[in-house]
C-alpha cells in the first residue's frame, strides 16, 4: 500500500475521532487494522509504535517504565471479573457499568463498610501494568482528596493491586447525568436548551475549575460527559424551569499540577480532541489553566448552538438567535485561539455571574412588566366582562323595553284595530247617510228639476199665451182688434149698464165652475206674462194654490172661459 495513502487514512481516521463520528475505542481498533500488515521500518517511518495484534486474546505492554525490554501478555478488561455483584477488594460491590472511557470502566457499587452508594473507576489493567500511568494515577487521587470543593466530585479512596492488575478510585456517586446526556436529549426533542440553564451550568463549571486553579490542578480534559448534573435528569431539568443544575466536574484522572514533572510528556495528547485548546495540538508546552478555560467554553458553545467548535468556527448569535451579545462577548473570549486573551477561570465566572445579574434583573423587568401587563389584561378583561354584563344588562333591559313596546305596540295596534273598526263603521254609517243625504239631495235636486221643469212648462204657456195674445194683437189682426175692442167696449158698456152696482170694488168672481184667466194692468199697453193669472172657480169660490197641468187644463183659450173682467 502507499505510504502517502495510509497517511491520509490516518488522518481521516483523525478527523473522524476529532469530530465524534466515532469513538476511541473504534478509532484504535481501525487504526490497528490499517498498520497491523506494515513492517516495523513502515510504522518508523510513520511515526506510529506497534500496534497491538487483532483478535490476539492478549495485549502486549512495556516490561519497564520506558516501554522497552521484553514484552510480557498482559490481562485485559474483559480478562477482570467485573460483572454486577462481584465484590472488588473486599469492600465495593458492583451494581451496573455507568460508562467507559481511555482510562478505563466506571460503575456504580455499594460501599459495604459505610453502607452507601458510589461510583468506582477501574483502571485498565494496561495502564496499570505502565509506570508512568499509574503514577498519574496515583496522583490523582493525591489532588482530588486535597480538592474539596461542592462543584467537584469528591474522591473517597484509591486501592490497587498489581499482581491482579487492578487499580481503582471510589468517589461520589452522581445519579443526575452528565451535560452530555443533557445535549442529546435537547437534539433528541429537537428544542433549544434554556439560556439560564446553559448559564447556570456555565457558572458551576467555572466555580469548579476556578477552585482547583487555586489548588494549582489542571484538569485538561473538560468536556460534557465530564460535567455531571446532581440537579437531576435531563427530561426533569428540561420540564422544570429555574432548577438548579447542581454542575460537578469530574475525572480529574489526567489532571497534573501546573510545574512541570518528570511524568508530564507532551507527547501524549490526553483528553477529547474537540474540546482541547488549539495551543496544546500546536505545542509541546505543558498546559495552563487557560486550557481548562478553553475546554468550559467549547461545552457551553455547544450548548448553546448544538455544534462543538471545530475549526474557523462561527459566531454563536448566527446559530442562536436569542442569545444576549453579553454572553457571546464572554463565550467568544472563552474560546479565543491566544492563551492570553481567554479570561482566568476566576474572572470568566465574575463575569459570568454578573451577567447572570444582569439577564436577572432583566428577567425581573420584564416578569414585572409581564406582570403588569398581565394585571392590566386582568383587569381590561375584568372590565370587559363588566361592559359585557353591563351590555347583556342593557341588551335585557332594551329586550324587556321592545317586548313592553311590543305589548304596548300590539295593544296598541289593536286599540287602532278596533278604532279602525269602529272608524270604518262610522264611515259605513256615514257613508250611508252620505248616500241617503246623497239620495234625498237627488230626489231635492229631482224635485227641484221637476219644479223647474214645471216652472218652465209654466213660463212656456205663459209665454204661449203671450205669444197668443200678441198674435192676436199683431198688425196683421189690427183691423180684427179694433172691431174685437169696439165689440168689447161695446159689449162692456152694455154690461156695465146693466150690471148692479156692488159696494167693493173686488173682481167679480164667475158663478159657474171653471178656469178663468184674470189680466191685472192692462192699460191699453202690451200685454205681459205678469198680468195673466189663471184661477180656478168651484162652487162660486176661488180655489187658491190648486195644483194644475195644462194637460189637465187647455193651455189655450177656449169657448168655455169666461173673462167677465176683461
């Protein structure tokens, strides 16, 4: 195979464990794969030792502390009786595994001397059989009995027996679950972690690593399976707004004291390649605190937006829209790529809680204003419902209004029902009248007419008889009139001669019955319809106003009429 192809294999491999697409134990057992058919000169040549044989059932480790000598068949962990119930030094017994790690298994196991519960890491038995790791071993617990501190996880005790292999660190159990756990259920609900939360677990972390700076402990491998959360489970922590975390940093197991000791060698790059400082990949220097401050930065960024900070990583406001420029401000400080510009433990978390103090006070603000405002929709609604009832008091009192006026409408309409009755009654009645005036007017105007058509009837023979009468007087009947006068005159001077004188001078009215017309002013002038009067004679008397017709009398002068006044 080409050299220059198993080196790029290498380093995807690399990068693959960098990124977490796989895990350590993944990592070496390809890695061995890749390099078990090489010659030694090759693996020189690469720079890589030998790698352990696949599927051999034995590991392979240094006789002495430099790695040389004679190599001896070391047991493995699955070569230890670590299964539940199995009693370890005669005082931890093994309840369940709660993870694994480079450095070995953790369980939790029950202290049969102080009956209580705790967690134990055993280390592997290669690393015991190695000097060097041992000692660091060793000295862990050294450092982590002197740092007691209620953010770091207490180390109880350290027991080791090389003729067995064994080696082990009781310390406190943490039933909660790690920061971790706490991510994967965030992605898992597919939500975005609470910012005060993130902040509270931020915090906590800082305090803890702040306390062992002082001590002059480095703990080098902060990462989020190595932040337990006592505040309870992740499901609960996520249900119960505003709980307390209660952070505690643990596996202190390749923390170092800041000097430099014969066993620091920097060849041996310890801890999670995503959460390590870029200066310790880029240098031999033995790490600073910085490095642990670099490390609380990458947690809490991916926290924050999901994503570790691998690379040229991006500002964590362009993943995460509601985070305050304040707390970006520090977590980019946090991770800045210098040692120096990245702020002390101590002051990351003066910092921190400041700003806690702030997005508090903030909080404060706005739950008073959410308050008020919730007071102020309290009572807009408390005065809603007022106007509501007050208008379904107005709509009651208006309804019972229109059915009182709806009464008073229908009594009233039929109060104008019957007065209309009564009206059209009335116009019945009048209208009888009007037409029995109506008749009586027509048989008035009637008899009326016929009075008129009687008065004209009348007129008509009075002007007949005028018209006779001047006939009779016309020049025509002149000679006929003179011999007619002086037949009267004569004839009246007989009569007058011959009549006896009576002492009134009154017409003489006719003996024998009949109608007789009588001339009054006749002068020797013309004659008018003014001075002819017919009068009716019975039994020696005038008839006065007798109602006659010229049907039933002659119009016209006859042989009968006797005018004893003319």
């Amino acid at each position: 195979m080409d050299l220059e192809e198993i080196r790029r294999d290498l380093a995807t491999l690399r990068r693959r464990l960098v990124t977490g697409e796989i895990d350590e134990e993944i990592y070496r057992r390809q890695r061995r794969l890749i390099l078990e058919d090489l010659p030694p000169e090759t693996r020189r040549e690469l720079g890589t030792p030998t790698p352990e044989p696949a599927g051999s059932g034995v590991r392979l480790g240094p006789s002495g502390p430099a790695g040389g000598g004679v190599r001896t068949a070391l047991p493995s962990l699955a070569d230890l009786d670590l299964e539940p119930g199995t009693v370890l030094f005669g005082q931890w017994r093994i309840e369940r595994e709660l993870g694994r790690g480079g450095f070995g298994v953790v369980f939790e196991a029950h202290e049969l001397l102080l009956n209580e519960g705790q967690a134990i890491k055993v280390l592997d038995p290669a690393m015991v059989a190695r000097a060097e790791l041992l000692a660091r071993f060793r000295r862990e617990v050294a450092l982590m009995r002197r740092l007691i501190h209620p953010r770091v996880v207490r180390v109880y005790d350290y027991r080791e027996n090389l003729e067995l292999s064994q080696a082990l660190i009781s310390m406190e159990y943490v039933q909660g679950g790690s920061v971790k756990d706490l991510a994967l259920a965030t992605q898992a609900a597919g939500e975005a972690l609470p910012l005060p939360l993130i902040l509270a677990i931020l915090s906590q972390t800082l305090e803890a690593l702040a306390a062992a700076h002082t001590e002059g402990v480095i703990h080098r491998d902060v990462t989020p399976g190595n932040v337990l959360l006592a505040g309870g489970p992740p499901a609960r922590l996520l249900a119960e707004s505003g709980r307390d975390p209660g952070a505690k940093l643990v596996d202190f197991g390749i923390a170092a004291l800041a000097e430099r000791s014969e066993l620091s060698q920097r060849s041996q790059v310890l801890g999670t390649a995503a959460y390590v400082a870029p200066e310790i990949l880029a240098s031999a220097d033995e790490p600073l605190p910085a490095a642990d401050v670099y490390g609380c930065g990458a947690v809490i960024y991916e926290l924050l937006t999901g994503e570790p900070p691998l690379g040229r990583f991006e500002r964590p406001s362009t993943l995460r829209s509601d985070l305050p420029e304040v707390v970006e401000e520090l977590i980019m400080a946090m991770l800045s790529r210098r040692p120096q510009g990245r702020p002390s433990a101590s002051a990351a978390l003066a910092r921190c809680r400041e700003i806690v103090g702030l997005l508090e006070q903030e909080e404060r603000r706005l739950q008073a204003e959410a308050e008020a405002k919730q007071r102020a929709e309290a009572e807009a609604k408390r005065e809603a419902e007022e106007e509501e009832q007050r208008q379904q008091a107005e709509a009651e009192a208006e309804r019972k209004a229109e059915e009182e006026q709806r009464l008073q409408a229908e009594a009233e309409a039929k109060r104008k029902a019957e007065e209309e009755k009564q009206h059209r009654r009335a116009e019945a009645e009048a209208k009888r009248k009007a037409e029995e005036e109506q008749q009586r007017l027509q048989a008035e105007v009637e008899a009326k007419r016929k009075a008129e058509a009687e008065e004209q009837r009348r007129e008509a023979k009075a002007e007949k008889v005028v018209e006779l009468v001047e006939e009779s007087t016309g020049a025509h009947n002149k000679r006929r009139l003179w011999w007619l006068v002086l037949l009267l005159v004569a004839i009246v001077v007989v009569v007058v001669a011959n009549y006896p004188r009576t002492p009134s001078n009154e017409p003489r009215i006719p003996a024998e019955p009949g109608i007789y017309m009588r001339v009054d002013g006749l002068s020797g002038g013309a004659l008018s319809p003014d001075m002819v009067e017919e009068v009716r004679v019975e039994d020696g008397a005038e008839v006065p106003d007798r109602p006659y017709t010229f049907e039933q009398d002659l119009p016209i002068p006859s042989a009968r009429h006797r005018r004893p006044d003319v």
